[in-house]
C-alpha cells in the first residue's frame, strides 16, 4: 500500500466519523510493515474527553495492538496536521514520521485553530491564559528520587 493510500484512509475515517456533526472532522492511522496497527477519528465531543483527538486515538489503539508503548517502527498518518498535544503524543510514541493532508492554516480556516496553544506555550507560567502554581516540590521530588531507586522502573 502507497502513502496516498494510507492518507485516504485517515481521510475517510475523518469524513466518516463526522458525518453527524458530533465529532470533529479528523482521522488517523498507524502503520507498520505495511499494516494498519491502529487507527482512530475525534471523538472529543461523543467521549467527553478533550485529549480524545484523532491521533491520540490511533497511537492508543496500536499502543494496545502491539503491546508496546514505543512505536519506533511505525508511520502515523493523519487527515490533518497535529495539534501540539498530538505532537506530543507522537514525540512520547517515538513515531519517526508523519504524513498530513490539512495544514494547520487549513484547520484555523475551518474553526479548528490552535495557533492560541502555539502561542501560550511561548510564554512564561506568569503571563500564560491558564494559571500555573507551584507547590510541594519536595514531596513532588521524592516520587521522583523512589522512582529513579526501583531497580524494576520501566524507562520511557
């Protein structure tokens, strides 16, 4: 199978899964070894769940397909370009490549625009829109110093 083939699945399942206007109009596939291993469409609005993004989704699903949490050896495919939490997603999931149809340009002229996101993230704790406090850093610490010390921690 072509990369345009696995893009046109992402796409369908975008076109599909928002059909009924509850969901957002995004899709996306795991692929390796010329397999989908997972796969996934918004479903923000139907899960109650604000991290429940298209690519989440499919990195979730082939999290669980392949009983790993690294998918070093795979290919995401997305109906769109990923917002910075999907990004994030991808980053953590080690997914070297990423194909996308949409731009993010094409996201904010359909009412998708996360360029607030980009922007906040620039910004220092003090200046940002969400309030970030500090508090309990020893205690916070100490989770950190008993985990680094057990012998059977599973690093990520």
């Amino acid at each position: 199978m072509s990369h345009e083939t696995f893009l046109t699945h992402a796409i369908d399942l975008a076109l599909t899964h928002s059909a009924d206007g509850r969901n957002g109009p995004f899709g996306a596939v795991v692929v390796r070894d010329k397999q989908i291993v997972g796969q996934g469409w918004n479903q923000v609005v139907s899960s109650h769940d604000p991290t429940a993004h298209a690519e989440v989704m499919a990195i979730r699903d082939a999290g669980k397909q392949l009983g790993t949490h690294q998918l070093k050896d795979c290919t995401l495919y997305t109906s769109c370009e990923p917002c910075a939490m999907c990004l994030a997603a991808i980053y953590w999931a080690r997914i070297p490549t990423v194909y996308y149809a949409c731009t993010m340009e094409d996201a904010g002229a359909a009412e998708f625009d996360d360029g607030v996101i980009y922007d906040e993230l620039t910004q220092p704790w003090a200046k940002r829109r969400v309030a970030g406090v500090n508090l309990l850093r020893d205690q916070g610490q100490a989770v950190f110093k008993a985990w680094h010390k057990n012998p059977g921690r599973v690093q990520y």
